[in-house]
C-alpha cells in the first residue's frame, strides 16, 4: 500500500506494509525462537494446531485469510517486543 501526502507543495511517498505480508518461512520461526516461544505456545495463542504452526514455520503451507492477518500481527508484535538482554542487563 502506498500513501501520499501533500503538505505545503512537499510531496511524501511511503510504503506502508501490507497487513497480511509474512517473513519468509525461515524469518517466522527465527522470530519465535528468539521470542523463546515453542510452535505450541504459538499455536494456543493464534487458536491453531501445533502441526499448523510447524507447517507455516517450514512453507509447507502458507495462512489464508484471517489466520494469516493474525499471524502477520503476531509476528510484528514479537519483532518490536523487548527481549531480555545478557544477564545483569534488564
């Protein structure tokens, strides 16, 4: 998706990113895994079976329709979450 804004004769292009739009299959389990997250714990919160997140996470199969907006959403979610640092640090 792509927005322009026009403000006093300045014209901003931007690329917004699509809702939907998925890491490839590797960058998904990359980004639970450092989320220490196990493809269980994703599947209970996404509402799908383990199987399911093993078969995303290999591109086996890709989501479809809401479930891959949520998944979308989730993994985002993960990527600007503060993860904990080395010991000692918060």
């Amino acid at each position: 998706m792509h927005v322009r804004l026009s403000v006093m004769e300045i014209t901003i292009t931007m690329s917004l990113p699509d809702p939907a739009s998925l890491p490839v299959p590797m960058g998904r389990r990359w980004i639970r895994l450092r989320a220490r997250l196990t493809q269980g714990e994703v599947a209970h919160l996404l509402g799908v079976t383990r199987p399911t997140v093993t078969r995303w996470e290999s591109g086996t199969i890709e989501p479809k329709g809401a479930s891959r907006v949520l998944y979308a959403a989730f993994l985002r979610s993960l990527i600007w979450e503060p993860q904990p640092g080395p010991r000692g640090w918060p």
